[in-house]
C-alpha cells in the first residue's frame, strides 16, 4: 500500500474490513515535497519479510526498510494499531520526518520495534533534514529477535525531541531502548530526547552480551530517563 500526497492534504485509514490485513505500508516524498496530515487508526500491518539476509551492524542497522516506513512526513499519526509478523522493524520514522505520533500501538513478533532517524551505515542526515519531534506513548512493543538477533526494542539513532512515554518494552535480545548514535565528541543529535514512565524486561534472555535495558549515547545532550527496568540477562 502506497500512499504519496501533497503537503496540505490528510488522508484517513480506518478500520480495514474484517479479517483483512496489510502486509506493507510505505510512504514518503522528496524533500521538496513533503507527505502531511495523515492518520491511521485501527489498522493491522503483518506478515513482512525483511531486507538484506546478512549484516553485521549494532542494532541491525543496516536495514533499509520496515513494516511501516515513513520517510520525509509530518504530522502523521498511528493509533490503536498493530504490527505484527514482521522479518526487520516493525516501524522507522527518518529522512527529515517531524511531528509523528505512534500511540496505544501493539507491536509484537518481530526482529525491532520503532527505529527513529538514521546513522551509519545508511549515512547520516544533514542537520537540515534531520528527524524531530516524534512521540510514542502508551504501546506494547514486545517478542523481538526472530531473524536479526540484535535488533533493538526502539532504536533512535540521528535524531531530536523523540519521546518514548508510558510504554513496555520487553523480550528483545540485545538492547530494549537505544538513544544516539555517535561514539565520541564530534557533534551529534540527541537534544531534548524523554524516556519516562516505561516498562523495560526481558532483555539479553541469554543470548547477546553488551547490552542494557536502555542504553544512551548523552554527550553534549543527555535525556530525561525515567523508567523501571528488570530481568536483563
């Protein structure tokens, strides 16, 4: 499913007939033309294969699509939906997409969750098109690592004012939540960037090593971090 609109409209998915399910769902714009204003409610997105067979990238990072993909979009909104079945992300937010919202989503039998914004070795983003001000909030982003064993619960790699709020991330077999992506003091995104009120469990079970329930990359911007965190292993 492909939806491509000038900056201005809004197109509305809702409610897909019974039993259906989309099994793509991609969408952006050069950067001179922009997609806006659209919204997705009660829509399911399952069964997707994944990209390149082989890599080997902290937080399988060398994927260069997901499940839903959103490049160059603003104001465009997720709620009440579900991802699921899904070989790489569920869900990447990047190319200079500002002001998303996933809320009340439920993301589950995947190899990632959310990725936000983009890093090597996809390239880095200009500052100019850098992604900003994306919001998740009350999702279930769970049961990760089916074909990308170190695929991240949410990645948010080059990117400004992501938000991750009142949300479970759990069942991931590297890292539950990752913020930045710059190793070093060269300058880098990351400013005003919250982790609060959020569910981490079920990290590592075992499997990879190097990990955390969230780690971050803060120089010179740490973000608010406000979270329970158990059972990494």
């Amino acid at each position: 499913m492909g939806v491509d609109t000038a900056e201005g409209w809004k197109v509305t998915v809702v409610s897909p007939p019974a039993g259906a399910a989309v099994s793509e769902l991609r969408f952006g714009a050069a950067a001179a033309r922009a997609v806006a204003y659209l919204s997705f409610e009660e829509l399911e997105v399952a069964h997707v294969g994944w990209g390149p067979p082989f890599g080997n990238m902290q937080s399988a990072s060398f994927l260069d699509s997901a499940a839903v993909h959103c490049h160059n979009c603003s104001h465009v909104s997720f709620s009440n939906v579900s991802i699921s079945h899904v070989g790489g992300y569920a869900v990447w937010i990047e190319g200079g997409s500002s002001d998303v919202a996933i809320q009340r989503t439920t993301i589950r039998d995947v190899s990632g969750g959310v990725r936000v914004g983009r890093g090597n070795p996809l390239s880095a983003e200009p500052l100019a098109l850098r992604t900003k001000s994306i919001v998740i909030e009350n999702c279930h982003i769970m049961g990760g690592a089916n074909i990308y064993r170190e695929a991240a619960g949410v990645l948010v790699q080059n990117a400004d004012a992501v938000s991750l709020l009142r949300s479970e991330v759990a069942f991931f077999n590297h890292v539950g939540v990752s913020f930045g992506w710059v190793w070093g003091f060269s300058p880098r995104s990351g400013r005003d960037n919250r982790i609060e009120s959020n569910h981490v469990h079920h990290v590592g079970n075992q499997d990879l090593s190097d990990l955390g329930g969230i780690c971050e990359l803060p120089h010179p911007h740490p973000c608010t971090i406000h979270a329970l965190v158990h059972q990494p292993c």
